[in-house]
C-alpha cells in the first residue's frame, strides 16, 4: 500500500518576481518549453505514488483548473489529426489523478497555505511540492527519494541542499546531525527563516518540497506571523524538530528556482539541451 497519496500545491502567491507576466497568469503556468511548471510538479508527484493532487489555488489562479481538464473544442478539433500527440502527456495525468482545489483567500505566508489545504488532505501524511522549485534527477524524482525517506523515519521530510552562505537569505535553513551518511540524512535540532548570512545555522538550505504528517495543522494553527508578517512553514516545522521529528535529507538531482528570472531561464535552457 502507498503511504503518501496525496501531494499538496500551494500555488496561491502573487508571483510579483514575475510582473507584469503574472498579472493575470498564474506564476505556475509559466511554461518551461511546451509544460508548465505546475504539470513538471503534478508528474512528479505521480510518479512518487501519489494519486490526489490537492492544489490550494486564489483569486487569479483559474487557468490551473482549465489546464487539468478536458477542453472538448480544442480536443474536437485536432483529435484525428497529426497534432493529437500534443495532448497525449496531459490527457494521461487527467486520467490517472484526480484533482481537488481550495482557495486561499487571504495571501498569509506558506504556512497558511499549507493550512489551508487541511480540508483536502484530512488525516493523513502528504506531501507538498512548490511548483516554482522544479526539480530534475537522473533516475528517481526527488519526491520518491523523499517517500523512501519517510517510510524509514515515518517522520516530518525537508528535501535541502547547500548554498552559498550569501544566499541563506532566500531560504529556510537547517543545522542538524549526521544520522545516516549513506544516504544523507540529517535530525533537525534548529531551523530558521531567511536568516542573514551572519545569523544562518549553516548552508543547508530547504528547497520546496516537504513530506508532512498532519499534527502539523494544529501547529500551523498556533503559529504566529513570523519574517515578512507571514506564517511560515519554518516556524511550524521548528515546533516538530524540537520533538525530534523532522528530518532533512539532501536529495540527488538539480533543482531550478524558477521563481526568480535566472532560475527560470537556467531551467530552460536545461531542458532544451534534454
Ligand atoms: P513564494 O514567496 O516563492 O511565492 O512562495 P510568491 O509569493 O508567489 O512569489 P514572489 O516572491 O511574489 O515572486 C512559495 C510558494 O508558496 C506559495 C506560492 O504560490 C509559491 O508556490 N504561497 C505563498 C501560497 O500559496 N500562499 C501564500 O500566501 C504565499
């Protein structure tokens, strides 16, 4: 039986790094070649075991419904025709998952999303994917090595990886120890939003995929605002650690920040040479 079944996509942020593009597109329907972001994320989360893609979605953000359903004209149109294979990738996922959404009504952090998507997941571990962080390895996604990871710890996951200290700034960073060098995993003892270099724990660096046991959403309920005014998922995340309930794990594979320009771009220019 698989253990996580279903994957969380907060995908309710403004995007402004992305202005005016984002205006009126979501951030994650951005296209790196002819995919979106959200669909590199859905097919990932697919093939880690997961059935039930559970996207938290706000106002702005209905192209990501559209584009995980039937468009009968267009589909009328081309079926029958040399370009039919176009849609071959996206009618498979259409028929192997099956989408919820929810709204995030107000934008009150990462942590609120997740929050937020607490009537979609129930009772349950899941997991979570930033669509914007997209992720690519050579063998076995980044998720799966992280579903591997949980079924030994059956714990809280934080995929990380290293950065340069200047850049800890941009990211929630861990410090922890060493419990199985083999495959790189680490017990959190300490983790902090945005640090200054200065004040960061180390460069470990958390990246946006997490797999989450659900006693988390009454921590995230009693979190309060943190960096930014926001509830971050770090802060919630923090209250498990200090039980010894989080683990890190540096994961194999290339991750693209395709929530900044250079991010993006890098992205492309991977996947075009793919
Ligand atoms: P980011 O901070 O990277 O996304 O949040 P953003 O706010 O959309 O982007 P910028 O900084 O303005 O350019 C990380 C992830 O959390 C989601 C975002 O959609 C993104 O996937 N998020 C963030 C929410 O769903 N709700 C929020 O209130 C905040």
């Amino acid at each position: 039986m698989k253990t996580i079944k279903k994957c969380l996509f907060p995908a309710a942020g403004y995007g402004t790094r992305f202005l005016p593009a984002t205006k009126s597109m979501p951030k994650e329907m951005l296209p790196i070649m002819t995919k979106p972001l959200i669909q590199y994320g859905v097919e990932e989360a697919l093939e880690s075991g997961c059935d039930t893609m559970a996207i938290v979605t706000g106002r702005g953000k209905r192209a990501i419904e559209d584009h995980f359903d039937i468009s009968y004209e267009l589909e009328h149109q081309i079926n029958g025709t040399a370009k039919e294979h176009y849609l071959t990738e996206i009618r498979q996922l259409i028929d192997n998952c099956t989408f919820t959404y929810t709204r995030q009504v107000e934008m009150k952090g990462l942590g609120h999303a997740i929050l937020t998507g607490k009537s979609l997941i129930g009772d349950e571990p899941f997991a979570v994917i930033l669509a914007d962080d997209l992720c690519d390895s050579a063998d076995e996604s980044v998720l799966s090595q992280m579903v591997k990871v949980y079924e030994k710890y059956r714990c809280c996951v934080v995929a990380i990886e290293e950065v340069p200290k200047a850049d800890t700034s941009k990211y929630g960073v861990i410090s922890g120890h060493l419990v199985d060098g083999s495959i790189d995993t680490y017990r959190v003892e300490n983790m902090v939003e945005k640090p200054d270099p200065k004040d960061a724990p180390s460069n470990l660096a958390i990246i946006g995929r997490y797999i989450l046991t659900p006693d988390i959403f009454n921590i995230i309920e009693k979190t309060k605002p943190g960096i930014g005014g926001e509830i971050q998922i770090t802060d919630a995340l923090l209250e498990m650690a200090k039980q010894g309930k989080v683990i890190a794990y540096k994961f194999k594979g290339k991750r693209f920040d395709c929530g900044s320009v250079d991010g993006f771009v890098e992205a492309i220019n991977h996947f075009y040479k793919k």
